[in-house]
C-alpha cells in the first residue's frame, strides 16, 4: 500500500492510496477510537456502486451505520443538503466521538466535510473519495464548503479529514470525460513543482488513460504528495499554497462566462493552464519549447487547450477581478517560469491581461 502523511501537527493524517482496498476501509477506522455510531453520506451514482461494498466492510467493523444519500450534482451543493445531513446524523444520534464518512467525488467530500466540521461543533469525518479530482485534489487539504446562489463555495471551512482512503479501483466507472477532467489538476502539479512527474505524464500517456494499476497508483500518490507539501506549508493559504491556483484564475472566468455547462472544471482549468502560460511566455518567463510541452500534454489527454472563440476576453476580465482571489482588483496570477517552477504574479495591466486572453490560438 502506497502511503502519505500530510503533516499538520495534531491534525496530521494518513492517505492511503492502493488498488482493492474498498472493502478494508472498516479495519482502517478502528484504531481512532470513535464511537459505535457512523454515518455515511453519498449520492445514488456511487452509492449504487460502491455503498454496500463499504457499509459491510464498516459494520463488519462493529460499527452501527447510518446512510445519508444527497441526490447526484453541483446544484446539490448546498446549505439545504447539508441541512438534511444534520438531520440524519441527529436522528441516528451521532455523537462527538462518532465518525463521518463521505463516499464520493468532491461534491459529496466538500458537502461531508463541511457538516462534519459543524455538527456539534465539529466531529471527526473520513474521505473516501471515489473520482480521479477527488483522489488527487479535494480530498486533501482540508478545505470543506457548499456553494450559495450568489457564488460557488462561498460558504466554508478548514476541517481535515483523520484519513483518506483511496481505492484506485474506483475509477474504472468513472466516466472518461471526468478522468479527464481530473487529469487537468494532475498534469497542474507537474507544471507547479516537478517537472520528473510532468516527464511521466509525457512518457506513460496511454498507461494513464488504460488505468495501468502500477502508474495510476503512481500518478495519485505524486499528486497527493505535492499537494500534501504544499498545504502542510501552509494550510490556510497565506502565501505558497496559492500556486495550486495555477489554470484557475482564467479557468474559473471561462467557468462563469460559460455558466458552468460547457465544461467540466478540469477542463476549464486546462484551458486556463494554456492561457496563462501563453502570458507568461508574452512576458518573457516562459522559453517557447516549455510552452509547446504544457500544450502538447493537455492535448495528449484530450483536453481543451484554446478559449473558446465567444468568449470575450472583456468579460473574462471582469469576472477575474472579482474572483474570490482577487484582492482590491489586483489578479493574482500563478505564471510557471519553466515547467516544476512558477512564480505568484500580480500588478498586470488589464492591457496585457487582455490581449494575451484576446488572442484566442
Ligand atoms: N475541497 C477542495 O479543496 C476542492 C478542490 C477541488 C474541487 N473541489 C470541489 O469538488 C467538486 C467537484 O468534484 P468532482 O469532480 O469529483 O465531481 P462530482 O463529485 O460531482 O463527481 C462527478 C460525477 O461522477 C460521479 N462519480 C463519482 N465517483 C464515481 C465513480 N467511481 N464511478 C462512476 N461515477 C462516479 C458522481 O456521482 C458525479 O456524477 C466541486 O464542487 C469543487 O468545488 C474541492
Ligand atoms: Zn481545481
């Protein structure tokens, strides 16, 4: 079994990263202590596929098990949802020593999350994450949080998980578009910290794309390892961990521009990794060839490179100086220098932002 600690102190916890692992996940959970009582919260898609395998392995445990399904969906991310979370838990009678468990992608993670990091003024909750984003990025980190009408994750918490356990075997149902989608944020990391696992994406495409056991488990612990530094470094984004922003600044504009339908995140962020390595280069950071490799890597994993010819690089100004990131209209940007090293970038004119995003090639 493959191992990570992300160190945090006393919030220090283990990811556990394997193939088959599923159904170990109720031996996993005895040695923290908890309380009889646990609950898991998923939605119908992976509960379908997933939940009895999880919940024998739980109650083979001696746990007594509660079930919480939130209907399947971004829309479903929501203080309502988690509403319904609270209500369950509180009629199983989850105490302070129980055990949350979230069984899912990041909608589920962030959603379990959150109502973990409030019931009772916060109770233990353990991720179980189930798509390829959810492996490599929200289920590390500690950021919980629902969305509100009036914007995406706008309601939140820092709460870390005791354990994450991550069955690699979960992502063979994983619809290939979300695979995908997930590996924009991998291929983030190569070009963020470590241009050795950029190479292995470059060299190991189709075993990535086949779910190669050996180099899948690869890609998700080199993934989980880098984010774990980063966020061990500093968990509550002060400074470093912002370079996990890279693609998003401009991913997040062409997310709202295109109001969250055409693309899926990952794809969004692909899209925003180009473009601003494009600026980067139209500053003088980034070599020509290094910039060709980002391209040519988003593209060997089919996903979309070019903004999208209606958008307009105007409104995708706006929208990032409203960003949440975005400090008295300031744009922080994440600009890789060469690719394992970038460099947090503000104070450019809308002139330079604009005609780089202008340029849509
Ligand atoms: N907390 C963080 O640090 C962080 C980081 C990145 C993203 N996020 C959040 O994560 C969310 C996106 O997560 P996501 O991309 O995992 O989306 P998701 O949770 O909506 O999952 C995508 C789809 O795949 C299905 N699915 C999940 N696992 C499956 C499996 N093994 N087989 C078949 N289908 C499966 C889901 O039911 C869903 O329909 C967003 O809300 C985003 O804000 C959080
Ligand atoms: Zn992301």
């Amino acid at each position: 079994m493959r191992e990570i600690r992300v160190e945090l102190g006393e919030r220090s916890y283990r990811i556990a990263i394997e193939s088959g692992i599923l159904a170990d996940i109720g031996k996993s959970l005895q040695k923290f202590g908890f309380t009889s009582k646990a609950s898991l919260v998923s939605n119908p898609t992976v509960f379908g596929l997933y939940g009895a395998c999880v919940t024998e392995s739980i109650k083979a445990e001696g746990f007594e098990v509660s079930v919480i399904i939130v209907p399947d969906g971004e829309e479903y991310k929501n203080l309502s949802s988690v509403e319904k979370i609270y209500g369950a838990m509180l009629t199983s009678a989850l105490d302070r020593k129980s055990v949350l468990i979230a069984l899912g992608g990041g909608v589920i993670g962030d959603m379990a999350g959150f109502a973990a990091s409030t019931y009772m003024r916060g109770i233990d909750f353990v991720q179980v994450p189930t798509t390829l984003l959810a492996q490599v990025d929200s289920s590390v980190g500690g950021k919980t949080g629902v969305n509100h009408p009036m914007g995406k994750n706008m309601i939140g918490t820092f709460w870390q998980p005791r354990l994450v356990w991550i069955d690699i075997d979960t992502l063979k149902s994983l619809p290939r578009r979300e695979l995908l989608s997930g590996l924009a944020e991998v291929i983030k990391y190569g070009v963020i910290w470590d241009e050795g696992f950029f190479r292995l994406l470059e060299e190991n495409r189709d075993k990535v794309l086949s779910l190669d056991k050996d180099i899948l488990s690869r890609v998700v612990q080199l993934s989980c390892e880098i984010k774990a530094k980063v966020v061990s470094e500093d968990e509550r984004e002060s400074g470093l961990r912002a370079i996990l922003n890279y693609g998003h600044t401009l991913g997040h504009a062409i997310e709202t521009a295109t109001g969250y339908k055409r693309y899926l995140h990952g794809e969004a962020v692909a899209i925003g990794m180009y473009a601003e390595a494009r600026l980067s280069r139209e500053l003088g950071l980034l070599d020509a060839g290094q910039l060709a490799r980002i391209k040519a890597l988003i593209e060997a994993f089919d996903l979309p490179a070019a903004i999208p010819e209606e958008v307009d690089p105007r409104s995708l100004l706006s929208s990032m100086k409203l960003d949440k990131k975005t400090v008295e209209g300031d744009i922080t940007f994440i600009l890789p220098e060469e690719i394992g090293k970038v460099r947090i970038h503000k104070g450019l004119s809308s002139k330079e932002i604009e005609k780089v995003f202008g340029n849509k090639d």
